[in-house]
C-alpha cells in the first residue's frame, strides 16, 4: 500500500486542530464547573453564621471570575448567605433578647448586603437566554425573602442610628423601607403601607445623612417624602437647610441649591400658606437673588391684600422694596410691620436697622435745611427706630445684632441733635 506523504501531514493536521479545539473545551468546561462548584459550596455554608466570612470569600471569587460573575444564581446564593444570617440571629434575639452571639449591627449588615445581591441577582434572572425567551429562576424566591424582612429594614435603620452609623447604614436601610412598596416585587401587603410611615423613613433617612454629613443624600431623602406629599413641616425645612449648607460649602452648588430652594419653598408655601412664613420667605428670596424683584414684588403684594394685618408680610414686602432700592416704600412697609400687634423679633430688628439707615442717610444730606426739616428727620427716623428697638428689646434683651443697633442710635440722638 502506497501512502501520500503530503495527504498525510495535512490529515494529521486537521486531527491535531480537532483535538486541541476539543482539549480547550474541555478545559472551559473545567474552568466553569470549577467555580461553579465554588458557588455550590458557598451555598452550603449559607445558614452558618461561624462561616459567613468563609462563604463571603467564595462568593466574592465567583463574582470575579468572567465564568460566573454574569449568573443570577451566584448573587441568588449571596444574598440567601446574607439572609440566612440574618434569620439565624432573629431567632436568637426572640428567644433571648440579650444573647450574646447576637450583634445587631452585623445583623443590620447582613439586610443591606442581602437586598444589594439579590436586586443583581434579580437583574440577571430576567436576562433574555439565546432564544430571547425570560425565564427566570430566582426572582420569585427572591421577592419573598425580601417582602418577607420588610419592617427589619425599618429596625435596622433605627438601630444604626442609634449606633451613630449614621452614612451610609442608617440613611440606606430607611430608604430601602421608604422605596420598596415601589418597586415591582413588592407584595399587596408592602404596596398598602400608608404613606405618612413611609415618610417617616425617608425623613429618618434625611436626618441619618445630616448627621452624617452628606447633606446631597439628605437632600434627596427629604425629598423623597415631600414628594410623596409629607405633612411634616421640618422635612421642607430640613430640605432648605441641606441646599443652604451645600451652597455654602461649594460653589458649584450654588445654582442648584437656588432651584431646589425656589421649589421647595413654593411647595411648602401651598401646603402651610403663611401660617408657617419661612417658605414664602424663602420663596421670596430666591426670586429676589434671581434678579426677578417685579415678580417677587407683585407675589408679596397679593398676599398683603389678601392678608392686610400680618405683619410679616409687610416685613417681607419692605425687604423686596429695599432690595429694588426703593428706600420710602421699604420705610413705609416696615413702620406698618412694626405697628401691628402679630409684629416678631426679626421684623422689628431689621426694621429699626432700616428706618436708621435711611434716617442718617438723610441727615448726611441735610445741609441748609431748616429746623422744622430736621426736627422731622430726628422725629420719624431716629426716635421711630429707637422706639421700634424699645420693642424688640423686650422680646428678647440678650441679642448683640440688636444692642449693636441701639447703640448706633443712641448715638446718632445724642450727638445729631445737640
């Protein structure tokens, strides 16, 4: 039998091809089943506390291999060791409520690390297979143990705060509870939960991120319950203060603080009206910082015609006159504030510095003008303001800004006009 040399070296080169093509599958199939195997025995720690971290560790390499780190039963596992945990130790504080095996902030731990895997795993599970079918494996189960710990996210926050683990484990195991009646897993039971409790998440978030200091995220809280129509005056303040303080602390932040102020002022003036004058006064502000003084002006005047014995009002409107640099209008406004019994302490305070601004402002102009000329400017500046002081200072003696202002005018009297 003859044999082809060349017909044989190109056979025996095919059959090498196939072979090594065959030899690197083999060795994918390894690889794969290989960390597959990893996620199996971490799954088989799930459920014994004494080997979290040894199970953390597993999980923590099949979400680093390119195998496994894209299958939703890898996060399924490691939210179920999560979880799992998290029961174990339940069971122990309902038994006996000072176990010592117990650790509460590990147990608040273990709910936010659960919830973040298994909102990935969920992820996974409804990704189209190569047909571009959905057919998820995991979701279902994992909708029932989260619905199943939805007050322990509550307690959970709770338990942060109080721990001063304020950033971000008390803010981001309120704002799971706030959230979750929301999202499409939810059960009827989560999706009825009144929304004044789930306000009073959000608004323990804002406070646990302003204790924290990420004023951003407690922004964003605070919202969360404005938004879902809060009856809590301090959450809108709150919200204010955060874009205050942002706005303060970085540059960049300012025009967006304005926005977020303009808004939340303008929601909290339709919801308490004047009733709680901070809003209209923020609101009055921004547009005045927003150079839009007609508008703040023309909103002010509706509202004193609508209420012509608030006080407030008039101390606002003679704030946005002084602003316009209309200087009569603003002294006007400020002596009628001044005047009516509802009249507070700020008011007065900044309308006797702005009746004697104006007062010496008009005596440094005085020249060749006649007694009667100075006897009024002495009359309806000066002692108007000392008598507005006089007020003021009976509601509250100790404030500096205001003695600083009564010594200015006690001044001025005794050295204008003697």
């Amino acid at each position: 039998m003859k044999y082809n040399y060349n017909e044989l070296l190109t056979q025996s080169s095919y059959i090498m091809k196939k072979i090594l093509t065959f030899a690197l599958c083999l060795a994918a199939a390894g690889s794969m089943s290989a960390q597959k195997q990893v996620v199996d025995q971490a799954n088989k720690l799930a459920g014994k506390n004494d080997k979290i971290a040894e199970a953390r560790e597993l999980i923590g390499q099949a979400a680093a291999n390119p195998e496994t780190q894209n299958d939703a039963r890898t996060y399924f596992v490691a939210g179920k060791i999560e979880y799992d945990a998290f029961d174990n130790s339940f069971k122990k504080q309902m038994i006996n409520p000072k176990d010592p095996s117990v650790k509460p902030l590990e147990m608040g731990e273990q709910l936010l690390n659960g919830y973040n895997q298994f909102l990935k795993a969920m992820s996974l599970d409804s990704v189209p297979n190569a047909k571009g079918e959905i057919k998820p494996k995991f979701s279902k189960d994992i909708a029932s143990k989260i619905n199943g710990h939805f007050n322990n996210y509550f307690n959970a926050g709770g338990t942060f705060y109080n721990e001063k683990k304020f950033y971000p484990e008390a803010y981001e195991a309120f704002m799971i509870y706030g959230n979750m009646p929301k999202q499409s897993f939810a059960s009827k039971e989560i999706k009825a939960t009144p929304d004044s409790v789930l306000n009073t998440a959000f608004f323990n978030a804002g406070i646990s991120a302003y204790a924290g200091n990420n004023l951003e995220a407690g922004a964003n809280a605070f919202k969360h319950a404005r938004l879902n129509n809060s009856d809590n005056y301090q959450n809108y303040v709150y919200e204010i203060a955060c874009w205050q303080y942002l706005a303060g602390q970085d540059s960049t932040k300012v025009d967006k603080a304005k926005s977020e102020i303009m808004e939340i002022a303008e929601a909290g003036h339709k919801k308490f009206g004047i009733s709680q004058p901070l809003f209209i006064n923020n609101l009055i502000n921004s547009l005045v910082l927003d150079n839009q003084i007609d508008k703040a002006l023309q909103e002010v005047n509706t509202l004193v015609a609508e209420n012509p014995d608030n006080a407030s009002l008039y101390g606002l409107r003679g704030y946005v006159n002084d602003r316009k640099g209309d200087d009569e209008a603003s002294v006007a406004d400020y002596k009628k504030a001044a005047s009516l019994p509802d009249v507070d302490f700020e008011t007065l305070k900044n309308a006797a510095k702005k009746i004697f601004k104006v007062g010496t402002q008009k005596w440094n102009n005085i020249e060749g003008a006649t007694p009667e000329q100075r006897n009024a400017i002495k009359t309806d500046y000066f002692q108007f303001a000392k008598g507005i002081t006089d007020k003021a200072k009976a509601m509250n003696a100790d404030d500096s800004d205001l003695n600083y202002v009564i010594e200015n005018i006690d001044y001025a009297l005794e050295t204008f006009f003697n």
